[in-house]
C-alpha cells in the first residue's frame, strides 16, 4: 500500500501540466523579465540624461547612448564592430530604444528616426495589461 502511494505520488509529479498552461506562464515570465530590464536601462541612464539634458545642445543623445554603452558593456560596440559592422551601428539604436521606450509618444526629436516601430519594443511589455 505505502509503495502504491509512493509511485502514484512519484506519478503526479513526473507528468508535466498542460502544455497551453505552461505557455500563458511562460509568456508572462519573459513579460516580467523584459519589464525589469527595460526598468533598469532607464534608471541607469536616467543620471547620464540628466547631466546630458543641461548640455543637449552640445552633447547629442547618439553621444550620451554612446558613452552609455561603454560604461555599462565595456568592447561590446567593438566586439560588434569586429564582426559585423551594421551589428555595432545598429546596437546604440537599439539600446537608445530600450533606454526610451517609455517616452514614445512625447515627439522628442531624438526618437522621430528609429531603426524599428516602438510597438515592436512596447508590445511585450504591455500585452494582456489592463488599462487602469
């Protein structure tokens, strides 16, 4: 009897759940992840914008991404230039995007020329959201 009850309990937890259950699941997960890193590029580059908005005239945003990126990801641009060079000039576009996605709709000059559409970046992020 115990090892009947042992093999059923063993049983249960083997068997994997619905695979559509696991997938609403998965989609939320990668949902949360892509929310936190979004979260966290525009805190970290929220000072660097600060000091660079006082000087914007001067000091181009494409600078402040720039200078950016070789903080927080020291040789990747270079990495990237290295093997492809479309791949190290598409890349401050495409972290510009992350680091802004939040301002898509204020019209800021620096975000009127973007490499994608910002429901392309914004999507994922606000899927199956409720508005308030």
């Amino acid at each position: 009897m115990k090892n009947e009850e042992t093999a059923h309990s063993l049983n249960a937890i083997n068997q994997r759940p619905d695979q559509k259950e696991y997938m609403k699941f998965d989609f939320y997960f990668k949902r949360t992840c892509f929310r936190t890193m979004t979260l966290f590029y525009k805190t970290s580059f929220k000072p660097l914008f600060d000091v660079g908005r006082a000087k914007r005239k001067s000091l181009p945003v494409a600078d402040l991404i720039r200078k950016f990126s070789a903080t927080n990801h020291p040789g990747l641009i270079e990495t990237l230039a290295q093997h492809s060079k479309s791949q190290a000039l598409q890349f401050p576009d495409m972290l510009k995007m992350l680091v802004f996605c939040h301002r898509h709709s204020k019209n800021d000059p620096f975000l009127l020329t973007t490499p994608v559409d910002f429901s392309v970046v914004r999507e994922p992020m606000y899927k199956y959201s409720k508005a308030a």
